[in-house]
C-alpha cells in the first residue's frame, strides 16, 4: 500500500470522517484543499509531520509476521493506518 494513501486516510479520519467517508473522500476528494483548510499547510508538510511523528507512537506487534512497527492505529477496527517498520 502507496504511503501516501495511508497518510490521506489519517488525515482524514483525523478530520472526523469514518473509515467508509475517508475512502470515499480519497477515491473522490482533493486533499490538499481538505488538508489546507483544516491545517492552514500543504499536503507535502502534513506528510512530513507525521512522518516525524510516527516516531513517537508505541510498538505494535503484528499477529502475522511478528514484526515490530511504529504506527497511529483504529483500536475499534485493531489496524494500523499508518505504520513504520522498526
């Protein structure tokens, strides 16, 4: 999965939307006019601050490989939205 589209559907679901309007809005929408409104920054910078930040999220183990990644998580749907392998 395209990094960036997992950093679209963060940003929106940071927005409030649920998992069926972010994808909608990232098949349809234009988030750099979503992003800009609701954090006055461009796409490209909101990338690179959760890039930044996804430093400082916890460990998460996957059931399947067992490997260890940083990553901001659905607890409700227990999955990562994005992640950064360790």
């Amino acid at each position: 999965m395209n990094i960036d589209w997992d950093i679209e559907e963060l940003a929106y679901r940071a927005m409030g939307k649920t998992d069926e309007e972010a994808e909608k809005e990232i098949n349809d929408g234009d988030i750099y006019q979503a992003i800009y409104d609701k954090y006055d920054c461009s796409f490209e910078t909101y990338c690179e601050i959760v890039k930044d930040l996804i430093k400082f999220t916890p460990l998460v183990g996957s059931p399947l490989t067992g490997k260890n990644f940083h990553a901001f998580v659905d607890i409700e749907q227990q999955r990562a939205i994005v992640k950064l392998d360790v």
